[in-house]
C-alpha cells in the first residue's frame, strides 16, 4: 500500500487514445474520478482529464460529506456520514432535554464548542446524530449523567488522591 499524499494531487493519467482523471489529498491516497455507474471515468483529451480531477478535488474539499468522493482515505471505503447542521443539532438538544453547557461537559468538549456548533461556526460532529437521539431512552440519560459524573475528575477528587497518596 502507497504512502499518505503530503500534497494535494489532481491531474490527468494517459490510458491508450483516452484519459482518466485522479486526484488526492494530504492524508489521503490517490484515486480516480468515477462516473455515476462507480466505473474509472473516461475523458477523450487531457485538459478534459485535469478539469474533472480538479472539479472532483475541489467538490471534495467543500462537501460537508464525503459521499460523492469514492475514496478518501482508502480504495474500498466509501465515506457517506453526513454531519447534521446547525438546526439538525439544536432541534435533537431541545428535543432530548438538555442546555448546551449539560450537553458540553456530556460530550467532553467545551461550552465554546457546542455554541459554535449551534451558530454553524463550526461543524458538528457525525457522531452526535446518533448520540442524542440513544440518550431519549428511558435510562440512558441518566445513566449518561452517572458514567459521566464517575469519570470526570473534579478538585475534590484531586484533592483526596493527594490525600490518599500522603497517607501511603
């Protein structure tokens, strides 16, 4: 298996009288544009070949998923989470009961993060379109809170392991 690109690439590959187009990016490997049918596309000149791999690459770069791009990081993997939008995340929050400062020390992120998820600032994770809707089960919220609170170090937690360790 080829190395990670540490550069982006999108150029056109000769193919006898034709022309296929492959583009990649840093972490990424290389790989061809594909036809809506998922065959190698065939381009009948190289300008036509360095267009699309450059529109392939670009397309890329700007989707919020992956699904139109074969490959990003691997020839067999399709990528095809889409990540929820702003109004997606605050609608689920609203719906499961909870402030975004709850949701933020929940998730192990800070406030700013979730109120830049919120505002569209940033993306928000794929990984919370399904969280949210798992803790509106009866229990799981609690349960959530509980491994939570069992997890998080606080000062009165600190300060009984220097304690304990004193004691020693």
């Amino acid at each position: 298996m080829s190395k990670p690109l540490r550069h982006y690439i999108a150029r056109a590959v000769p193919n006898g009288d034709h022309y296929h187009a492959e583009f990649g990016m840093p972490g990424g490997h290389v790989d061809f544009v594909y036809d809506d049918d998922g065959e190698v596309k065939i381009y009948h000149s190289s300008q036509a070949a360095d267009l699309g791999a450059l529109r392939t690459l670009v397309s890329a770069l700007n989707a919020r998923s992956r699904a139109d791009v074969r490959s990003y990081a691997s020839i067999d993997r399709v990528e095809t989470s889409i990540k929820p939008t702003a109004e997606e995340f605050a609608a689920e929050l609203a719906e499961t009961g909870l402030q975004p400062g709850e949701w933020a020390r929940l998730w192990g992120s800070k406030p700013d993060n979730v109120l830049a998820w919120l505002s569209g600032e940033r993306d928000v994770p794929f990984p919370i379109r399904w969280v949210l809707p798992v803790l509106r089960i009866p229990g799981a919220l609690a349960t959530a809170v509980r491994i939570t609170d069992d997890h998080t170090v606080t000062d009165e937690k600190r300060a009984a392991k220097r304690r304990e360790r004193r004691n020693r």
